[in-house]
C-alpha cells in the first residue's frame, strides 16, 4: 500500500536509501524477513489447533460449560497470534493510513466482544456465540499471511544470493607477507591472494597466475571463464583450480556485485507508473469497504428485518472479506519476480519506470561490431600470390604484426602460433596510419597494406585481383603482403556473428519486434552478417550522429525504440532511445547510458530482458484485474446480495469463507507473479562457445 514519506512515522534506512511503512508488521518484515516468516510460523503452530478445538466445542461436542471454554481459547488466539492486527491498527491510525490491519482487527473484535458480552452479560444478547468465527477468521488470514511472506522471500531469491557472494575474509599482500584481514578492509591497490576454489573479494585484474572464474551468478554465464595476466575479474566470483594474484581496483560499494544488489534492490522497490493507479485505489479502499460494512448492517437490520446478531455478522463479513493487499502487491509482486527472473541471467533493469518502457518496445536498433559479432577479427584467409607459399606469407606478415596492438595483428600472431608457423625478429617496425605496417625481416623490408591503400597494379601482376575481388564481395576485410616490394599474398578477416545472434533476432520477431542494424562498417561487411543472422534491414557505413538521427525519425515515427550497443560512440543513441540496452562487455561510458544492463556479452539477453518486461507488466495488470474482480465479486455477496435467495442462515458459513478468500487472494497474487520465473527463449541464454 502505498505510503506518504511526509506523514509516515515508520521509515528504515538501508543500502543508502530510506524507506516508509504504514506499520510496524510491515517493517519488521522487510528489515528481518526470515525473523518474521518464524514469528509467523509460532503464531499458526498455537491458532490452528486451538481454533480447530473451539470450532469442535460450538458444533459437535458440548460439555458443561463449553462456551468458557470456547471464550478462553478463542481469547488466546485473538491477542497472541491476532496482536499483529492491533498493532498494525494503531500504526495506521497514527499515521493516518487505512490498511487492511484496521479491517481485520475491527471485524474480529467485533464478532468476539460480542459472543464474549453474550456469554458473560446474558441478559444483555442473546446466547449465539461466535468465538469460532474470530477465532478462525484469525488463524486463515494469518496463514494466507505466511503463504504470501513465503512466495515473497522465495522470488528474492536472486538478491539474497548476491548479498552472499562476498567472502568475509581475503589474503592481502602487505610488505612482502600474506595477511588474513577482513574483506571490508581491502583498498584499492591491494593485492590479493585468490587461492583454488576461493572467492574474490574486490573487483580487480589479474597480475599473476591463470585460472579458470565461475562467475555464473553474477553475470549468468554457465561456464568458467578463462582468466590470465591482464584480464579483469568481479568480486564474489569463484576461482577454479589455480592460484591468482589480483590487484584490486573496485571495492566495497564500488564492486560491480554490490552495484548489482543496488540497481535489483530499487528495482524491486520502485513504483512503475502502473502502481500509481492501484496505490490510489488502495489509499480510499479501506475507508470504503468500512462505510460499506456499516451501511449493509444497518440497512438489513432497518429494512430487511434481521437480528441483531445478524447484522454484526454482516459487519463483520464484509470487513474480513475485502482484500486491499492484493491491489498493494499487484505490481511489487510481479516487479520482483520480473527483476529476479532477469538477474539470474545477468540482466538489470536501472531506473524505475525502464521496465514498463522496455515492456513497449517495438523495434530493437542495434550495432554490429561487438554487440552482435564477438568484437574481434579473426583471420579467414591466407591467399599466397603464385610461385608463394602459405607458410611463407603467414610467417612474415606475423613478424611484422607482432609489433603491432591492432586487432587485426593479434588475429594474424594467433593463427601463426596454432599453425606453428616460425615468427622471425623485425628491426625498424613503422606504422603508417591508414595505410598499414611495414619493418625489416632478416635483412628484407616487409610491408602490410589495407586494402584501400594496396597498389592495384601490383595486385593484378602477382594474379590476386580476383581474390582480391573475393573478400571484398564477402564482407571482408583485407591486406596485401609484400616482401621486397614484391606481393606475397592477401590476409582476409572476419569478426563473425556472436554465438546465439540468429537465435535472438528470430525470438525478437517472433515477439513482433523488428531489428535494424545500424553500423559505421561497409556497406558489404553489414549485408554478410545482416544475412547470417537474419536481419533484413540495415545501414551501414554511419557515424554516431546518423545512428542518432535515424533512431530520432523512428521515433517521430510512433516507434517505440530500443538501442543496443557497447561501444564509446553508442552512447548518444543509448541515452536518446526510449530504453538503452549496453552489451555487459562494453564500455563503462556505454553501462552508464544505458537504462538495461546485460552483463554478459549475449545478443540473447536482449531478446530475454524485452520478453521478462513484457510479461512483468501484463503479470503487474492481470494481477490488477484480479484484484479489481475478486473485490467487485465478492463484496456484494459479503454485504448480503445472496440473502434473498439463501436467507440470513448463509451467515453462518459466509464469515469463514470472506476470511479464507480474502487470505487466498494476495497469495493468488503472488502465485500468478511467480509464473514469471519460467520466462525463456527458445534458445536458453548460455556462455558463447
């Protein structure tokens, strides 16, 4: 229900933020769930016996004196496990909110002082007793209660497990010595010790040692990662088999785990726009049902001629029967396990209304180089001009590309090194931007030009003309090899689609979505990965202000648009786009700008992250409906619309029933929720490879 942070007296700060509740109850169990989930399980272990005997003693077994009995234990029941309600009742009334504490506490009351005023004043009421009913009515919606904190902490489950993943202790390096010190001591520069099997304690990069990383519940990948001098690491992930040294350059609230738990934490607890609606419906409820309970009891005790006791019965009915928690959880429900469902996957929503926007999408924009191919060229193609030979040709040119940081050096030193191709020294390395590398190879100058910068006429007389034509025609890029002014060959590459690309444009299609890749990359190389992956319209050769311009028009449109990209240069269109999807293995700059975080590398995730905020918010409004529905059904029945036909004697069952329906409907609320949590693709989002 919602609360008004100006009046409410009840408010909690954690995890740098404050939070407001209309009762104690409700604090207590969002400071301490699993406390109260016990406190909860003691109250049922005592109401659902004595309940039961006092249901036993009104309708099948009257010895002397029953009805003390009865008064005693339904006594019991009301002020122990029933005392939340009262608290809960006084918390409201203090700050002046109406929460369905008022109503419970009312209804019983009212039914319990007055078998108790009957039994011990009996000239004042007739001898009709309904200790049952108070009784009963408390132990139901107590169970409902504990159902629903039940359902509650089981969808938290993805936060809870995060909030685990930080070892308490770590070894440090400090002058020359491992030291055992708290995890919440470690600074930036410390160097850890991340023994086999170990956790890490800060996110940090790797100095010494390889290894393999499980990071599976912090980015969702299945399998180990294989890390090495250089490569970063994310604290709360687990070590393999060997033994790391790892400075670390993120700690405490800093590490990428504890901004993790941050952005699931508000996103559980933000307030969708469609919250406002059932919030305002919830704010005048209670006060409502309340005038409603009062009006039918004294309109058939008026004018439809029924008993005194009757008509408190009818008070009491309507009161117990309604259910303003379900339009409270309607939305939390299905946002926590919307979040939880895509956390598991190392999806994050940020910002408080980026599910409901991500829930409208229509049309996924997105780069090409890295968001959906791997991010780095490998090398296709080793064409060797006539009277050369492939080894020869690869061995110079790894030479000279060994000196080099460039992408497309790493792919051409790679491949030398599987073929165990000898790498010679080079002496007087150069790069010539925009034209290529050039050194000297065992007394030889060799020279690596790109394709545009190539001589044509040297290609056409070493006979590489046509295969020059090739690799262009097929999306690739190329370099021509020359040794003493004389061509040795032509190096093609290739940065192919990302493993599960084709999997994610079809489901995103088969959501009604459509996909259009926007690249600075030539026309050829956009239209071989447009087509390998299933995309039908692209455009290539953009700089960021034309992605920007072209996202713009789509949604001048009417289009509801999302980017997906990874790079320093998507961040414009990341941040002007309606949600802004970053690539987990992108730039900072690129997770900043973008409203949802996949951290991983899987073009999948995009497909899954749209898919959760669809079905989060048609949950969120099912659930709406439901409560809207069951309230609008049943309340006219609790008010007496069925006394016509079954006379007053349905009064006899009709409180225990409100109580069991009103008990059922939030945790129906949660259940329905928790259908979320088998939200898939066709295609299960896994590692790469």
């Amino acid at each position: 229900m919602h609360v008004d942070e100006a009046t409410a007296e009840l408010k909690l700060f954690r995890d740098n933020r404050t939070y407001y509740f209309c009762n104690a109850t409700c604090m207590a169990t969002f400071a301490e769930p699993e406390r109260e989930l016990r406190s909860l399980r003691w109250k049922l272990v005592v109401a659902w016996p004595l309940s039961i005997t006092t249901l036993l003693l009104t309708y099948l077994w009257h010895p002397e004196d029953w009805a003390y009995a009865a008064f005693g234990l339904a006594t019991i029941v009301q002020f122990y496990p029933g005392l939340p309600f009262y608290r809960g009742t006084w918390d409201a009334l203090r700050s002046r909110i109406a929460n369905m504490d008022v109503l419970i506490a009312v209804g019983t009351t009212v039914a319990y002082v007055y078998s108790a005023v009957a039994l011990w004043v009996p000239s004042a009421l007739p001898a009709i007793y309904y200790f049952d009913a108070s009784a009963f009515i408390v132990t139901l919606i107590l169970t409902g209660s504990y159902l629903e904190h039940l359902t509650r902490e089981r969808a938290r489950g993805a936060l809870r497990e995060l909030q685990t993943l930080l070892p308490t202790t770590c070894l440090v390096v400090r002058n020359g010595q491992e030291v055992e010190i708290p995890a919440g001591e470690v600074v930036t520069g410390d160097h850890l010790v991340v023994k086999p099997g170990g956790k890490i304690a800060a996110d940090g990069v790797v100095r010494e040692g390889q290894s393999e990383i499980s990071e599976a519940l912090i980015t969702g990948e299945s399998l180990p990662v294989d890390k090495a001098p250089g490569d970063r690491v994310l604290a709360g992930t687990v070590n393999g088999r060997g033994r790391l040294l790892v400075e670390a350059t993120k700690v405490g609230e800093d590490t990428t785990v504890s901004q993790i738990g941050t952005l699931l934490a508000a996103a559980e607890s933000s307030r969708v726009p469609i919250q406002q609606l059932a919030d305002r419906i919830a704010s005048y409820f209670v006060p409502v049902v309340l005038g409603l309970a009062v009006l039918a009891a004294i309109g058939w005790a008026l004018f439809g001629a029924a008993p005194f006791n009757i008509a408190l019965l009818v008070f009491v009915t309507v009161s117990i029967t309604a259910c303003p928690c379900a339009f409270g959880l309607a939305t939390p429900a299905a946002i926590v396990m919307g979040t939880g469902r895509a956390a598991k996957e190392g999806i994050l929503f940020k910002g408080s209304d980026t599910i409901e926007k991500a829930s409208r999408i229509d049309a996924v924009l997105t780069d090409k180089t890295g968001t959906l191919t791997v991010g780095h060229p490998e090398l296709t193609d080793v064409v060797p001009a006539t009277g050369r030979s492939a080894p020869e040709l690869l061995s110079m040119a790894a030479a000279v590309e060994e000196a080099s940081e460039h992408p497309l050096s790493h792919a051409v030193v790679e491949r030398a090194k599987k073929e165990r191709v000898p790498i010679p020294k080079v002496e007087g390395f150069t790069a010539v931007p925009g034209e290529g590398l050039q050194g000297n190879v065992e007394g030889t100058s060799v020279s690596i030009r790109s394709g545009r910068s190539a001589n044509a006429e040297a290609l056409s007389r070493a006979g590489l003309r046509t295969e020059a034509d090739r690799l262009s025609e097929e999306g690739k890029a190329w370099s021509l090899v020359e040794r003493g002014g004389e061509p040795l060959g032509l190096l093609g590459f290739f940065d192919p689609p990302a493993p599960g690309v084709k999997e994610a444009v079809a489901a995103l299609k088969a959501d009604g979505i459509s996909v259009v890749m926007l690249t600075g990359d030539h026309e050829r190389a956009a239209r071989r990965v447009a087509t390998e992956v299933g995309i039908t319209e692209y455009h290539a050769a953009l700089d960021p202000a034309a992605k920007l311009r072209y996202l713009e028009d789509a949604q001048k449109a009417g289009r509801h648009v999302a980017y997906v990209g990874d790079g320093i240069n998507d961040a414009p269109a990341l941040m002007a786009a309606e949600v802004g999807i970053a690539i987990g293995a992108g730039t900072e700059v690129a997770r900043e700008a973008g409203g949802v975080i996949l951290m991983r590398t899987d073009f999948r995730g995009v497909a899954l992250a749209l898919r959760v905020a669809r079905r989060t918010v048609g949950k969120a409004r099912g659930n709406l409906f439901w409560a809207l529905g069951y309230n609008s059904v049943l309340l006219p029945i609790a008010a007496g619309i069925l006394v016509p036909l079954f006379g007053f004697g349905i009064y006899d069952t009709l409180p225990l029933a409100g109580a069991l329906a009103m008990g059922l409907s939030s945790t129906t609320v949660l259940l329905n929720s928790f259908s979320l949590r088998w939200i898939a693709l066709p295609t299960k989002v896994t590692a790469p490879g």
